[in-house]
C-alpha cells in the first residue's frame, strides 16, 4: 500500500550560474544547527573542491541533509553553469520539489529557463526564492512578473504558478513571505520546504527499487551509487538485482556491502533505508548512472532520460616537447588513458575513446569549461601533457548533410559596447534574434550562434566590453553548418631556436606583436612565444645575444626596455591556440606550441594543405 513518509522531506536547489544557490545552502546548514556555535564555518562549504572555491561555480552536485522540527530535508546543491547541466537533469529524479533561486537584481537568466524546464518537466511542485534583496538595484517586485512570465512560457500548470515566493538574502542568513517586513533568520524558508514540498510516497511492503541518479568515486571504497529508496526496504548484505530502462539486457545479481544516509556534511553508516531515503550504496563495482537496484524476484527498472550527447571535443596527447618530463610526475601514454578512463566514473556527460596511435585520446564534453577544469584538476595531480584547439561535434542527417550544434547565447552589456559585440558575433555567424533595454544602461542581446563560432571568443569579448560584459549560452540543439569561421587573425611568433630566451633576443622579437614569455624562459624551436602583429607567422630569435665588442658590455643589455609578457591564463590558451596548434600543460607551466615543430615540414604541410583545399574548392 502507498505511503507518505511526513518525517522526509527531498528537495534540489537550483539556479543559474551565481545566483546564491551554494550560499543559501550555507544559511540553512548554519541555522539548523548542523555546526557548533564556535565551530569556524568557510563560506560555500558546499563547494568542497578547490576548483570550485577559485572560480565561484558548482561543478559536481552535492548532497546534504538537515533536521527541522523533526523533519529530515535532503538538500541538493546543483551545478549552476551550462557546462554541467547533465548533473542537474539526473539529481531532480531524487527529489519531490526544487527551490528556484534568482538574483533580485539579474532576475531570470537563460540557465535559470534551462533547470526550471526540467524541473516542469518531472511536473515538480516549485518554491521560488528571490535571493540577494539587499543587494544595491535589487527589483524584487519586478523579478516576480518575469518569473511568473517564465512559468507561464514553459507551460507550468495553475498549481505551479500559485507557487510560494520567499524573499532571501543568503549571505544574510535571513528570509520572508512579505517584501515589507525584514526577516531575522531562515525560518520562514525552512516553513515554506515542510508545508509545501510534497512528503515522498512509495510502497514499503512492495519488493526494493532505488534508481542510481548520481555516482560518486572514493580511491578506497571504489564507486558508490547514490539515490532515493522508491519501494520497500534497502538493508546491508541483502542481495539485489541490478537493471537499466535503457539496457533490458542487463540483469546483474550483488549485494549490498555498506549504507550511508547523510547527516550535514558527513555519510553515517546505516543498516537499512526506507521509502523516501536518500542513500548511498558502495561495495557494487561497476555500478552506473541510471541502473535500478531491484529485488532479484521483481526486477522492473526505473525509467531515466539519457544523459545529454556531449558538443565539444579535444584531442589529449603525449607530451612529446624537448621539454617533455622535466615538470610532470606523470608523463606517459598509460598514466594519462588511466587517468582519462577513470574520470568517467564520476562524469557521465565526458567521452574518452582512444585514437589510431597509443599516444593521443579523444575526450569530448559540453563545452570548454566542462574539459579545462579536467585539465587543470590533472595539471594540479601531477600530469603531463597536451591538448589540441576545442573542436565541435557534427552530427549528419539521412540526407548525409553536416549538422552543428547551436547556442542560444544572452549577453547583457553596456550600450556603448553592443554594436562591437553585434559586429563581431556576426563575423563567427552570429545571428541576432532580440534586443531589449534593461536597467543600469544595459542592452540585453540575444543571438543564435553555432557552439564553434564562441571557442575562443570569451577573451575579445572582455576586451571589447571591457569588462563590463556578461555572457550566458545555453545548449539549443543541431542545426545545418553554417559556413567556415576564421578563429584568429592574428599568426604566430615562433621560436627559431631552442634554448633560454634573453632580453636582446624578446627587445628585437617584440617589435613583430605581443610576447608571452619573459627573459630566462627555457624554449625550444616551433614553440609560439607571442602573437605577430600581421596574419601570418613569423619566426623569431629570442635566444639570440648581442655581440660583444670593446666598446659593448653585455651589462648594457640591462637598458633594454621590454614591454611586460601578456601572461595566459589555461582558459585564455584553451582560447588562443589555432587549429595547427597544441597547449603543452604540465602542473608548473602553460606552453603553446606548434603540432610540426621542424620549420621545413611545417611549410611542407601549410603547401599540401592549401593544395587540399584548392582542390576542394
């Protein structure tokens, strides 16, 4: 018989990207005395990871729970940004409810559109919280009619758009129903989860069921399954039957080796778990987003919508630079295929598939972000290696015609700047779909741009806006290919010879463009050591020394003055290098480099390659 568990209440957070989602989990920990009165709290202490603390996003979402008037609330932090949708998709399975935040002064944003679809989707009840009230230009009342418009645009039902409004400010620690009274703590929020957040239902006499939404990976435990108990009872030991909606195939007997419930910010280990429990299963190996536990004498799978098709891909090679493992602690071709296959026990929205030779693999995610935060989690382990210019996926239609992945793309940006931005989108084929005024001087522009026209745009786009600009883009399917787009203008500047660059040689190579590298570098020859001033490369000798005469000392060198280097950051190389072109990532140093090194077979290749084309054309 159908159950209601009234001691469980399961609930998501979600938003757009920095709109106070992590923050406000910190409120409701704090307030619900999850820590000491004298226990020392960081800010965002979801945000376990250190990647995650840097840049101010969610990257992996995160489980905690809280007590409440006897009531336990699962609460799930979920990734804001575009990049890691696919972790909110699979979290709202676990969950009877989100909380929707927006900023009071952004109001809804294009991701804020993105997870409340979803959430309509799964017809989940939703609380919407306007956070960051006290913050300067807030518009809480304005920020109400367009979330209401949202609702209305998505086709929410009468019951969704009679949702509960709660005024926030996270950092505050404070919250309430009524615009014209200041709030004292988070209270009437926590009110708000038990009164209108469903309790969860299920059948606990029925045989188990438990649909894996999220998987987690400890070097000791191996993979742990974490999800919500729908029917009967999970206990330690009892022996399941492990199936797939998408697999029916697939049917796999194990057993359950150890249960945690979470309790704060810890896993407690418990012996069994009912309807409506968020848990977590470790001691299955091989155990998968999307696989049901079952009862081996009922064994129906739950049904779980397939995880998005990544957009994006990068060729990981071998380091194979005259530099090569001089930095790194793991230089090889199975260091990095080990270490590539093992991020997938966690990431389901990345591929890795392996190449024609040993030494390059073919890892493809949902956009630029999603695969640098890869890249600088190894770089930080230890790992050696280079990347190739992002590249998009086509996909080909039955008519064998080439389709390309589109991006809606939102930018809000001062007036003065929008005709720069508008000029240069439409050169990466950029198509303007709207235009609108919004408070603080700002133009909102909304554009349909294929996903390769923005590689490598995000640099000039804080240039032109100096600064000022935001940019939000959120995935909008495939769409024909639209033409060729010329990345960079610019060419080169290439190392001559190998050896340590000195201030004589970068004073005259600075003349040709921008440097990137500063007297005493190591470099070696078709490394790229700045950017020429003209379209195409140019070589130069930054190694090369003044000749000494009686009259010279080569303390006079000491007079030169350099322009400082433009030092990149792994985003910004990510962005620069050119399709002929690979980033040498080691854990101390970023390096671009050509993919022919030898200047001779480097204008072999540029010859067969314009002959190719001719030929084509």
């Amino acid at each position: 018989m159908i159950q209601k568990r009234e001691d469980v209440r399961n609930v998501a957070i979600i938003a757009h990207v920095d709109h106070g989602k992590t923050t406000l989990v910190d409120g409701l920990l704090k307030q619900s005395g999850v820590f000491r009165a004298n226990q020392e709290v960081q800010e965002r202490v979801m945000d376990s990871n250190a990647i995650e603390r840097e840049r101010g996003i969610t990257i992996l979402s995160k489980n905690t729970a809280v007590y409440y008037k006897g009531v336990k609330i699962n609460i799930i932090d979920t990734p804001g940004h575009a990049d890691f949708g696919g972790e909110v998709e699979r979290v709202l399975k676990m969950v009877n409810g989100v909380i929707l935040v927006v900023d009071a002064f952004e109001g809804p944003m294009p991701q804020t559109r993105f997870v409340l679809s979803k959430a309509m989707e799964l017809e989940l009840p939703v609380i919407v919280c306007i956070n960051k009230i006290d913050r300067p230009g807030a518009r809480p009342t304005q920020v109400i009619d367009e979330v209401l418009e949202l609702l209305m645009d998505l086709g929410a039902t009468d019951e969704q758009i009679e949702c509960p409004f709660v005024f926030a400010s996270a950092k505050a620690g404070i919250a309430t129903m009524d615009l014209g009274r200041v709030g004292s703590s988070m209270k009437p929020l926590f009110e708000t989860i038990i009164d209108y957040i469903p309790a969860p239902e299920g059948d606990p006499e029925e045989s188990t069921q438990m649909l894996i939404s999220t998987i987690d990976y400890n070097e000791y435990i191996g993979r742990i399954g974490v999800g919500k108990v729908d029917n009967g009872v999970l206990r330690v030991n009892q022996e399941v039957v492990i199936v797939n909606h998408h697999n029916p195939e697939m049917k796999r007997r194990v057993k359950v080796s150890k249960l945690y419930e979470f309790e704060g910010l810890s896993r407690v280990e418990v012996q069994e778990a009912g309807i409506g429990s968020i848990v977590a299963v470790s001691g299955i190996s091989d155990l998968h987003i999307g696989d049901t536990l079952c009862s081996p004498e009922n064994p129906v799978a739950i049904p779980f919508q397939k995880i998005s098709e990544p957009t994006i891909a990068m060729t990981f090679n071998v380091n194979d630079s005259p530099l090569a493992g001089k930095d790194g602690k793991y230089v090889t071709s199975r260091h990095l295929r080990d270490r590539l296959y093992r991020e997938l026990n966690t990431d389901v929205s990345l591929r890795v598939e392996d190449t024609d030779t040993t030494e390059s693999f073919k890892v493809s995610g949902r956009g630029e972000l999603h695969l640098s935060v890869l890249i600088e989690t190894m770089r930080r382990e230890g790992y050696e290696f280079a990347v190739s210019k992002a590249e998009v996926i086509y996909h080909y239609d039955e008519k064998g015609r080439r389709l390309e992945p589109m991006e809606q793309c939102f930018i809000d940006v001062p007036e003065e700047f929008a005709g720069n931005v508008i000029q240069k989108l439409g050169e990466r084929k950029g198509e303007l779909m709207g235009m609108s005024t919004i408070p603080g001087g700002y133009q909102r522009l909304e554009f349909s741009i294929p996903s390769r026209g923005l590689i490598g745009y995000r640099g000039d786009f804080l240039t032109d806006t100096k600064g000022n600009g935001i940019m939000n883009t959120i995935f909008a399917g495939y769409a024909p290919y639209k033409g060729d787009i010329t990345y960079r203008k610019q060419g080169s500047l290439i190392a001559f010879e190998t050896g340590t660059a000195v201030a004589y040689g970068l004073f005259n190579a600075q003349e040709r463009g921008f440097l990137f590298i500063s007297p005493g570098e190591s470099v070696y020859s078709g490394m790229v050591v700045g950017q020429s001033g003209k379209t195409e490369d140019i070589e130069v000798n930054v190694c090369k020394t003044k000749h000494l005469t009686n009259t010279r000392s080569s303390s006079a060198d000491e007079a030169l003055r350099l322009v400082p280097p433009r030092i990149l950051s792994l985003e910004q190389a990510i962005e620069y290098i050119d399709t002929d072109e690979l980033l040498e990532v080691t854990p101390n140093h970023l390096r671009i480099r050509k993919k022919i090194l030898d200047p001779r077979l480097r204008k072999r290749a540029e010859i067969a390659a314009a002959q190719r084309n001719a030929a084509q054309s």
